[in-house]
C-alpha cells in the first residue's frame, strides 16, 4: 500500500482520486488551497475508516511547498504523488486577464514542477516510488479559446517525458495521464466555454479508470 499525497484533493478529480485510493487501503495526503474543502474531504475519509490528512498551501508558490513538504516528510513516508491541482481560463487570449494569465501558468506549471522537485529526493530512497501528472487532452493538441491553458499542460506534458527519460533506471515510475472533459467545478467560472457540463464524464469514473489502468506506465490515455 502506498502513502499517496495528492494536490487539489478538496475538489473534481483529486476528492474523488482520494476517496478512492483510501478506500481500498492507501493512506492519503490530502493539499491544496481552501482548507475548508480538504477538511472535508479529510473527514469523509476518516469517517469510513480511512487514513487521510490534509495540508493547505498555495502549489504556485515553491517556497511554501518546500516547507510544507519538509513538515509532511517528518510524519509520513509519502511513496507516491499525484500532481493534479490546476486551474483553467478561456476565452481568446486578447480577453484573458493577466492575473489570470499568470494563475495558469504558476498553479499549473511551477505547481508540478516545484512539488516534483520537492519531493523528489525523498522518493529515490524508497525501493518503489511514483510520481502521476494529472494533464489532459490539452497537453496533446491546440484548441480554440484554450491557448494559455494548452500552453500549461503542453509545458507538463514535455517535463513529465522528460522526467521518465531522467528516471529511467531509478525506482521512481513517472506516468502522464491524459483525460477529455470531466464534470467537476473547474468548469463553473467557464460557463461560455462550456455550456452543459453535466453531459461530461464524472471525476468518479476517471479517477476509477486511473486506479484501475495504471500499473506504472508512462502515459494513461483516458
Ligand atoms: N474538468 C475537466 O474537464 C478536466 C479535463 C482534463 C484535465 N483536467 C485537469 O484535472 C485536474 C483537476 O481538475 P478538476 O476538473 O478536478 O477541477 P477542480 O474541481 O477545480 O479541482 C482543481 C483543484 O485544484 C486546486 N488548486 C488549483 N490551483 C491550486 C493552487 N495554486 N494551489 C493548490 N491547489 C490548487 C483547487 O483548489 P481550490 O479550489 O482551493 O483553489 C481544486 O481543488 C486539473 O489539473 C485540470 O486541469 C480537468
């Protein structure tokens, strides 16, 4: 069993990947922004028997993630992360905002990067380690209205395949996991973009298809 610390775990597909991962026996860290939602999520899992505990930090800041995760290594042996916090913007990129801009770029970005690099020495002790970034099908091609946000899975689609090459050998796996719409809040700010989110598939069924498929590999195209 794995102890499993998954980014934007308050919410969409990080709940649901906790929820699952807990219940069938992995002990889970559960981080991301609004400890109102990881708390949540926290005692649902504790609730039903599981073993979770929750950090609230902002992934986009590397400073804040280093300490954070220094004090989460001081309490549990953390053997597999899931980056999967992110952010979406759309619209066409005269219309997006630069704060906006710059949300996608630090949450989705150095958020992978810096939580990665942070945990990272620790993972190479352990005799199996693991590492999923959780992208989409925006890492794979261009779309209209989406181009900062494609811009920001592209860039951790080529750090992930980097990543494998760099850790060939090592016992840590790096797997990128490419997914289509799902039905999640990371829509509600979109509405214009997406119209009817509820026709997309469900966090639960994803997070069960990445459960159930993943042994490992680099990529898992869902
Ligand atoms: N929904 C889709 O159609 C879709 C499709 C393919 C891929 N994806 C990807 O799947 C992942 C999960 O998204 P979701 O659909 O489950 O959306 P979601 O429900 O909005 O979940 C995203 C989570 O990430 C957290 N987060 C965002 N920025 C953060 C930051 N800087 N620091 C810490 N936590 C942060 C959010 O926490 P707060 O709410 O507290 O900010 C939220 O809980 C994202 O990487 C997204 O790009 C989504």
């Amino acid at each position: 069993m794995d102890t499993v610390l998954i980014t934007g775990a308050g919410s969409g597909l990080g709940k649901e990947l906790a929820l699952q991962y807990a219940a069938v026996g992995n002990k889970v860290v559960l981080v991301g922004r609004s400890s109102d939602k990881l708390l949540e999520v926290n005692e649902m899992i504790n609730k039903s028997g599981g073993d979770a505990t929750c950090y609230a930090v902002d992934v986009s800041n590397i400073t804040k993630v280093e300490e954070v995760i220094s004090n989460v290594l001081n309490k549990h042996s953390v053997s597999f992360l899931i980056n999967n916090a992110g952010v979406g913007h759309f619209g066409s990129l005269s219309s997006l905002s630069n704060l906006h801009i710059e949300e996608m770029v630090r949450s989705n970005i150095l958020g992978t990067i810096g939580m990665t690099k942070a945990l990272l020495p620790h993972l190479l002790t352990l005799k199996h380690a693991k590492v999923m970034n959780i992208i989409s099908t925006a890492g794979l091609k261009g779309k209209v209205n989406e181009s900062v946000y494609v811009a920001s899975k592209f860039a951790i689609r080529g750090f992930t395949e980097s990543l494998v090459k760099e850790l060939e050998g090592s016992t840590v796996s790096v797997t990128a996991v490419y997914m289509g719409g799902m039905n999640t809040p990371f829509w509600d700010n979109a509405k214009t973009h997406i119209k009817e989110k509820s026709r997309l598939r469900s966090p639960e069924e994803i997070a069960a298809v990445i459960i159930n498929e993943y042994h490992g590999q680099p990529e898992i195209f869902i």
